[in-house]
C-alpha cells in the first residue's frame, strides 16, 4: 500500500472514530436534563447572538455559549427581557435561566436543550480530529488513531463533549493555540504568525484560565532559540543568535497583539447594545468590594507606585461605559471575577470531608480516581519508557541529553511544558471544581504516552509486542466506556468504586452536575408515584419535569411523611455535603444534615447514578 492511500485510509478510520463520538454524545444527549451550569450558560449564549448584550455570565468567555445559542435563533423563542432578571438583577443568569428554559410562552425546553448542544457536539469533535492531526505529524497516521481513540471514547470527553460549559472549548483552545504557536517556532513566517495570533485570539474567548499559555509559549520559544542556535553552532549571544532572538520575540509580540485584538473585536460585538450606564452599574456592583476593598477607591490612587488588584478593578470600572473600550472593560470583568471566585475556593466533598477551603492534592487524587485503568497504564509506561531512554545515555551530559531530545521532539516538549504548568496551576488553586478542571491536560497526556510507546524498541525481536500492548489498552478502553454508557459523567475506575461508588470518594460535576432528573421523571411516572419530595442540586426544573407530582424538599423541612408523601429524591451531591464530616473551618447547621434519614442506609432505586430515591414506611 503507498503512503498516500494508507494516509487515506488511516483518516477514514480516524473520521469514523469521529462519527461513532459524535452519535454517542448526541444520543447520551437526548437522555439527560441540564447541568448546572447549563441553566447560566445556555440564555447568556442566546442573550449574546440574539441582542448583543453581555450582561449575563460576564465570569465566562463568549465563545462557546454564543455558538451554543445560534442554532435557537431559527426557532421562535421567547426571552424575558421583561423580567427583573434581565432589567433588575446584576448577573440575573439564574433566575433568567429557568424562565427562558422551562417557562416562557410557546419555549419547548427539551429542543432548547437539544439544539444548544449542537456546536458543543461539534467542537468536539474537532478536538479528536486535531489531536489526530497533530498526532500524524509526530508518530505517522496508524499510531495516530491511539490518541485520538483515546480522547474520542474517553467517558470524560463524552460527558463534557456535549454540555455547554466552558470546558471542552478550553480544551480545543490550549490544543490549537499551542499547535499553531509551534508552527510558528519552526517557521515564523508573517503567515504562520498570524494564524498563531487568530488561534491564540479564539483560544482566549473559551476560558480565562488559557492565559497560562503566555509562560508556556515563553518556555516553548527559549527552548526552540536554544535548540536552533545550537544547530546552527552559533554562541548563544551570538549575532546570528541574537537574530534569531529577534525574529522570535517581534512574531511573539505580534501573536498576542493579534490575539488580543480578536479578544477585542469579539467582545465589542457583544456588547453592542448592552446600554454604557447599564454596565456601569453592574461593573461597579460587582466590583464594588474586590479584593476586600470598599467602594470608590478611586482612580487617583491607581498609580505606578501603586498598582493594585484593587486598581484594576478601578480602571475596569471607569472602562465599562466607554463605547470603545466597552468590550475590553466586559473582558477584564471577567478575569477580575474568576480571580476573586478562585481565591476564594468552593464548598466541596472530597474523601469523607465537606469544606470550601480546598485540598492541594484534590486533583492528583481524582485523575487517578476516574482516569481509566487502562489509560493510567499507558501513561505510566509511557512515562517509564521515556526516563528509560534518557538515562540509558550515560556517557552524554545532561544538557547534551536535553539538546538531543528537543532537536527531535520540540512539539512534545511544549505538550510536557503545557501539563506541568497547568497541573501546577491547578493543584495550588483552592478551587476544586472536578475532574473538568484538569480536562484540557487529558489530549496531550495522550499524546505523549503513545508518542513514547511508539519510540519504544522490545529488547526481543517480536516487532509487534508494542503493537499488541497498544491494542490492548485501546480495547480495554473502549469496553470501559460500553461498561460505563450512558452514565459517563459518573464515571470512575474500578479503583475509584466504578459507576455505582464513585460519589463515595468525591461529588460535585465528577459525579452529580444535575443531569439525570429526566430520568427521575421516567422514574416516577413507571411507578406511578403521586408525590414525591425532591431535594435537586442541578440545572433542571423539578416543577417542569414531574409537575404536580413534585414537591420541593430540604433536609431544614423535616420528614416527607409529616406532610403525607411517602417517597423522597435527594441529589447525591447534596446528601453527601449533608452528611460528610466538615472540614476545619467549616461550619453546617443540624437541620441541613438530613438526620432523620438515617434509618435509610441505602436507597430504594436510584433516577441514573446521581439522585437516590427512597421509600418512606411507617
């Protein structure tokens, strides 16, 4: 077979792995309510493409809640700009949420829900076609398929994959900016530059958190200056090298201008009709006690001597009603609002505790809880086999070893600079939001590990060993994720206690985001229930979804059976924050504890994995 029609066929496979995704998602879509953060994300995107008004959801980029809203524009829906949500309330997401959702006049929330899923779905997927097209060009189009099989059944990539939130925008945004950054160090024609800008641009526009790219692209450009000096055997301060220093640094600066710029425009664009006095208010509401400071500090004490987090804020308040600067303004909002929510952390459980403080090694604990078995061992041995090869080189030095391998793998290098800089960002952050945090690292660990396998030579002659190994982690993967279908978000290894026992290690979007209160409804409509008490952590309506037949519960209202109802839906998000030993500085009330519940060790049935329903007898 020629290289160009095993190419061919390679991608063929590769667009198929893509389709059988893509159904996935859609189908596992169709089954499940929305998440939380659903209920903010989804009328902000529409608010967005629809008025051009920003005053929903500033704490979050545009980008993926304004694709996720153009599909609802060729629908007749009703939005409630007539509501105090919208002409009252600062950031009224919530409450304008579960009007434009579940009650306006003629909405049908199951298409809204639906079709706001769509370019989710989409960018999805050109996120496993660009890890295979990255892939292709660092280890050939077979062993391509590996990481791109591997994010394409990934139970994480097919739970986030077709929810609007920010997190597989995040994740095609680090890829993409970082791909087209390393097309630039390799060839940093004006061409190549721009792209790099335009890419970096729209990477920003997905999640606040991909200005960590700025340190990795600093680290990825002195390492790629020093590996190209050294081959043109030039001193490092050199002419030729200096040269090089240039060249590198005006295509640096010219990438974040660009990107910069597109930050800009795009903004600009949703801010259009989003009235200058208006976000004034809203700006300085909500930036009114920032950094524990008191309203009105005041531009005159924002000077170079004394620059401020708090000054910030300051400029950020006297831009939001400068037609041209409006957009920029709205921007900084929202990086000031995620710094501020950051620093501040978020109520959690975690390993039998419940606390807001966070825990330094909540993310290593959960990759290893819910990544699979089967691609933890990849990467271990992809880890093992690469410490393998470079200590093997004994009689060169370090610095030779270090030269050696950038020459011929400056693209893994900027994947490994990426992990580690963000593993690091994420496990000193106090914000421990789930396993999603850490999702945009899942691609490239992929990458890397396959990368490594491939390099790797068996000491025996039998060529197909590593083919064979690989082959077998991608299989043992695939049956993990049949295993798991349709409850991915659930999702845990066999270590973690599966599907069934993970939310007894951790809670929250690793385990109970809301999504199955559809499948409560089917629940209690099979069983004929009258009524239930439901006490729900999630983006859905009980009322909308089970009528008359639900009653809104909390452990504060006592036992169901006082009032008559004999059956009782907790989310288990809830029910272990009720229950779970608080952690030092973390104060509960009793009668949030859900003490009378505990005669019932365990559930009568469950609606999915994440909401336990119980039967209430005399």
């Amino acid at each position: 077979m020629t290289n160009t029609k095993s190419k061919t066929l390679a991608t063929l496979v590769a667009l198929v792995i893509m389709l059988v995704s893509g159904i996935t998602m859609a189908v596992v879509s169709s089954q499940e309510s929305p998440i939380m953060d659903e209920l903010a994300h989804i009328p902000a995107g529409y608010s967005y493409v629809r008025f051009f008004d920003y005053r929903l959801n500033p704490e979050h980029p545009p980008l993926m809640k304004a694709l996720s809203g153009l599909p609802l524009l060729f629908f007749d829906l009703s939005f409630p700009t007539d509501h105090e949500s919208w002409t009252q309330d600062v950031n009224g997401q919530w409450s304008a949420g579960n009007l434009f959702i579940f009650h306006s006049n003629n909405n049908n929330a199951e298409l809204i829900i639906s079709w706001s899923r769509l370019f989710p779905i989409i960018l999805t997927l050109l996120l496993i076609f660009l890890v295979f097209w990255w892939s292709r060009e660092l280890m050939g189009s077979w062993w391509a398929l590996a990481p791109t099989f591997l994010t394409a059944v990934s139970p994480h990539i097919l739970s986030h994959g077709h929810y609007v939130t920010t997190d597989i925008g995040a994740a095609l945004g680090f890829i993409a900016g970082l791909y087209f950054f390393v097309r630039f160090l390799k060839n940093p024609s004006w061409k190549n530059t721009g792209l790099a800008g335009l890419f970096w641009g729209l990477a920003q526009l997905t999640k606040f958190s991909i200005i960590l790219l700025i340190p990795i692209f600093v680290l990825t450009l002195i390492a790629a200056w020093w590996m190209k000096t050294r081959e043109k055997g030039s001193r490092v301060f050199g002419s030729a090298s200096l040269k090089l220093f240039w060249v590198y640094i005006r295509g640096f600066v010219a990438i974040l201008v660009v990107g910069i710029v597109v930050v800009w425009m795009t903004y600009a664009l949703f801010t259009i009709h989003y009235p200058p006095e208006r976000q004034l208010s809203d700006t300085s509401f909500i930036l009114g006690s920032f950094a524990g400071g008191d309203q009105g500090l005041g531009l005159v004490q924002c000077t170079p001597q004394h620059l401020s987090l708090r000054c910030l804020a300051e400029i950020d308040i006297w831009m939001s009603d400068k037609p041209t600067l409006q957009g920029l303004g709205q921007y900084i909002l929202g990086v000031l609002m995620v710094m501020q929510r950051s620093s501040g952390g978020n109520t959690a459980y975690f390993l039998g505790e419940v606390g807001a403080s966070g825990w330094w090694y909540y993310f290593p604990v959960v990759f290893l809880l819910k990544e699979s078995i089967p691609a933890l061992l990849a990467l271990i041995i992809g880890i093992s086999l690469a410490f393998w090869r470079f200590l093997a080189r004994k009689k060169e030095s370090l610095l030779s070893r270090f030269y050696s391998y950038l020459s011929l793998n400056l693209a893994e290098f900027s994947m490994m600079v990426l992990v580690i800089v963000y593993w690091i960002y994420s496990i000193r952050s106090p914000l421990n939001i789930g396993f999603r945090h850490i999702l945009p690292t899942i691609p490239f660990l992929y990458i890397l590990s396959v990368g490594s396998i491939k390099r790797w030579k068996p000491s025996l002659r039998n060529t197909a060993t590593k083919k064979i190994l690989m082959g077998t982690i991608l299989l043992w993967v695939g049956i993990e994720s049949i295993i798991a279908y349709p409850f991915f978000l659930s999702y845990f290894n066999e270590i973690g206690g599966g599907v069934k026992n993970g939310y007894q290690y951790v809670t929250d979007s690793n385990y109970d985001w809301g999504q199955d209160l559809a499948r409560l409804q089917t629940f209690v409509k099979e069983n004929r229930i009258d009524k239930i008490a439901v006490d729900y952590f999630g983006g859905g309506d009980v009322l909308y979804y089970l009528g008359e037949n639900g009653v809104l519960w909390s452990s504060s209202k006592g036992d169901p059976r006082d009032e008559g109802i004999r059956w009782l839906a907790v989310s288990i998000n809830t029910l272990q924050g009720a229950k779970a030993e608080p952690s030092p500085g973390f104060e509960r009330k009793q009668e949030d504890e859900y003490l009378w519940l505990e005669d019932y060790k365990n559930p009568y049935a469950r609606a999915g994995t994440s909401i336990f329903i119980y039967h209430l007898e005399d």
